[in-house]
C-alpha cells in the first residue's frame, strides 16, 4: 500500500525500534510507496511512513532492495556532499562514506553481509541514519 510521507520531525527524530519477522507487511508499504515516488525519491525509511521500525527500501542499479535492521559496521573515504530528503524541505551538506560494508537481514530474515560503494553507499547511509533519528 503506497502510504503518505512523514512530515513530523519530532517523530523523524525517535530512534526506531528492531524489525521482526511481523513487519513483512510495512516493508510492502516500503516498496509500494518508494515505486510511487521513484522520480524524486531513491530510498525510504519505514519511519518516513510513520512506522517505528529498522526497515529501509533503497533503489540499486539491480532493483529494489529491503533491509532489516541494517547496520554499517565498516566505512571508508569519507566525503563531503548535500542531500535532500523527502520528510524536509531543502538540501544540507552532510558527511558521507564511499565505501560501507552493511549487516542486515534479508526478506527471508536471514542475516546478510555486503558491500556497497558510491551512490548506493550513500542512499542506505541517509535511510540508517533515520532509523536513529538522525536528520541531515
């Protein structure tokens, strides 16, 4: 189901809660609303919808791809940059890595272990961050 985005910064600033198994269906969500905003939108977090949970949707050369409770446990080559996001208004500069190697779990709920570089690198940084709360 394609949901609204999640405007509210108090909300954007909680850190979410660990996904489980159950929350299959607000990754659903995840895709459905990141397909419909695929002209200004590259990746999602599932508190940018209004759920509380460590979900990202983030769009790869390769397609879609969802990760639960996603965690960077190595970067490298940090670099300057500017983003935007569609829960605010603008752009900010933030600090981002080039290269990240990234823990999660697939859709299947078995842990994952990958490397991501540059652009993609950059996208599942900005949706980590919303999962703690963070806002560029």
């Amino acid at each position: 189901m394609i949901r609204e985005i999640n405007h509210d910064i108090f909300f954007l600033q909680q850190p979410s809660q660990r996904a489980t198994a159950q929350d299959k269906p607000h990754a659903q969500d995840l895709l459905d609303t990141l397909q419909a905003n695929q002209e200004r939108c590259v990746g999602l977090a599932a508190n940018m919808i209004g759920v509380q949970k460590q979900i990202i949707a983030i769009q790869t050369p390769a397609g879609p791809v969802v990760m639960y409770n996603p965690k960077i446990v190595k970067k490298e080559n940090p670099y300057e940059t500017e983003e935007g996001c569609l829960s605010l208004v603008g752009v900010r500069p933030t600090i981002r890595y080039q290269k990240i190697e990234v823990v999660y779990f697939n859709d299947q709920f078995k842990k994952q272990r990958a490397t991501f570089t540059d652009f993609t690198a950059q996208i599942i940084q900005h949706e980590i961050d919303h999962c703690k709360g963070i806002l560029i």
